[in-house]
C-alpha cells in the first residue's frame, strides 16, 4: 500500500482575484518504495528517444507537458484518444493537432506497466519526460520534477480550445490566460522562454507577414511594425503565403536545437516569431524582465522556478482520478 506524503497546502491567486485552496500531495522520488525504478525507466526511454531524434523531440515533450498542464492542470488529459461516437479529446483541437512525443509517453507506460502495474501515472510520466528531454543537451537535470499526480478522466477538446494560449495573443490575454492557472507576469514571461526550441508552422504568424493594408484605393502587403525587418523578409521567403500550414521554421533561427537563454535575445531585436513573443515587450512589467534573462545562467535558474510552479497546476492526488493502465485510455 502506497502512503500518501503529507499535505502541502498551495495557495492559488486567480486573475479575477479569487482564492483557490489546494491540497498537493506532490514530492520529489515520490516512487521509491512503490516503484525504485520508475524515474530511471523514464529517463533511459527519453535519453535513448532524444538520441535518435535530438534536433525535434526535447521541444515536442516540454510542449506537451505545458499544453496538459493548461487544460485541466496537470493530469495527462491531453493522451487520452477520441471515441467513436463520443465527444472529441483535447489532442483532436487545433491547438494540439501539431504536437508531438505521445509514442515516448506510451513506451514508457508500457514499461512502467510491466514493472510494477498500476503504479505509475501518465501525468507524471509526462513531468519527467519533458524534464528528462530538455537535460540531454546538460547531461544533468535542469530541475527536479516533483511526484504524485494522478490522471484524469475527462479530455475536451473544448476547453483545449479556451484555455491553451494562442500565438496571437495580445498580452492583456495572456496574462489573463496564466493567471487563471495561478501563474504570474514573472512565470508568463520565463514560461515563454519555452521558445527558444522547436519550430513554428507558417500559418500560425503569417498575419505579421502577409497583412494588407489599403492606400489611395491600392492593396499592398504590410509587416508588422515591430518585427525585425530583415527577419521579416527571411520569413516571407520561407512561407511564400499567407495560407501555408505545412512549412515550418525554428522559434530560434540561431541556436534552433539549444535550450538557451537566446529567445530573450531574439526578442529585443524584434525577432520573436509569434505576436505573443512580440506582446512582451508592450509590458512594462514583463519588458523589465528580459535583459536579465538574456544571461543563460540566470534563465536557467527561473526557468527552474517557473516550471515547477506550473507542474503543480491543477494536480489530482490522493484519491482523485485514477492510475491509468494505458495513457490514451481511460479506465473501464
């Protein structure tokens, strides 16, 4: 019989000014005696995934672990599949259709599953996953991944399509949007440094490239204005149009495949790919922050921080949910 760690009350500001009291029974190695060998498990799956795949995979876990964490909290809601005749799960919306990094997920479960059966959540396989991933590149651990969630068993795709924030955001929404989860301007601003891997579809910022505007009866492309030019043009002649949906190309042109500090570089040259990375910088607040985060060592430090903090959004523990015994299904 697994013992529950003691309780850690959490207090959760919302946006509106709301107080959310949680009770998270998270802790680090929280499998040691239940399950010794579950990090382990995980991390030999992710080292030996990232090896065959190191340019795309440690960006396709981080994401995934920040889209479950926004819809529902932490709870790998995100794996479970649709149903024939049942309401659409959260990876079947726009928002997720583009992720990645699911099969590591299920070969790591299936281990687990043989292992010591029942034991072992997806939710936080998915914590260690995108831990483990983004650590490769360090041979070390970015930071430690806190154990204890339990899974879910409802998955909208709905409630993915309002709560994942959108690459247009402007920031009055994002901030809202993080809020909600408990999440401040600080973790917004370090959260987004999250950019500095992976790659962006065209459509998904060809608004600040392909824009129109009108003058003396006459239609002619517009560039948003605080967009890097230069850039700009690069981008331009990578997508060719506003309608493409199938071209992609890397948050971080300089240091594509590196987790590093470069994204808040990006920014203050005016070469954040998404008008949400461009939002930022309209805040004095979040604005304030970026100089210091230029500095790989202290950006590494917050981000540390920041993504424990948002490991805890929303937890089930104890008692709720349940251990699912395959990660796109819920239990019968």
């Amino acid at each position: 019989m697994m013992r529950a760690a003691p309780t850690l009350l959490l207090l959760v500001v919302l946006a509106g000014g709301g107080v959310v009291l949680e009770a998270a029974l998270l802790k680090a190695h929280f499998y040691r005696h239940s399950c010794p060998a579950a990090e382990a498990v995980v991390r030999d799956i992710v080292q030996a995934s990232v090896a065959a795949n190191p340019a795309a995979l440690p960006a396709r876990l981080l994401r995934l672990f920040f889209h479950d964490c926004f819809v529902r909290g932490c709870d790998a809601s995100l794996l479970i599949d649709s149903t024939e005749g049942g309401s659409t799960a959260e990876k079947d919306t726009a928002p997720n259709r583009s992720l990645g990094g699911f099969e590591v997920v299920d070969t790591a479960k299936a281990v687990l599953e043989a292992v010591c059966p029942g034991i072992v959540s997806c939710a936080d396989i998915v914590a260690l996953a995108a831990r483990d991933a983004v650590s490769v590149q360090f041979g070390r651990d970015l930071w430690d991944v806190q154990l204890g969630r339990r899974d879910g068993v409802v998955s909208r795709a709905s409630e993915a399509l309002s709560d994942i924030p959108s690459p247009s955001d402007n920031f009055t929404t994002l901030e809202a949007n993080f809020g909600s989860k408990g999440l401040d301007v600080k973790d917004l601003v370090i959260l987004s440094g999250a950019h500095t891997i992976g790659v962006g579809h065209c459509n998904l910022f060809s608004s600040r490239l392909f824009s129109s505007t009108t003058t003396n009866g006459a239609v002619a492309p517009a560039t948003d204005p605080t967009l890097n030019a230069a850039y700009a043009a690069q981008l331009r002649a990578a997508c060719g149009s506003p309608s493409n949906n199938a071209t992609t190309v890397p948050m971080d042109p300089e240091s594509p495949a590196r987790f590093d500090s470069h994204y808040y570089v990006n920014l203050k040259l005016g070469r954040g790919l998404f008008q949400s990375d461009a939002a930022l910088l309209t805040d004095r607040r979040a604005a304030g922050l970026i100089h210091a985060l230029t500095k790989e060592g202290h950006f590494l430090k917050e981000f540390k921080n920041a993504v424990r903090k948002m490991g805890r959004v929303g937890v089930l523990t104890g008692d709720q949910g349940e251990i699912r015994r395959n990660c796109r299904v819920v239990n019968s």
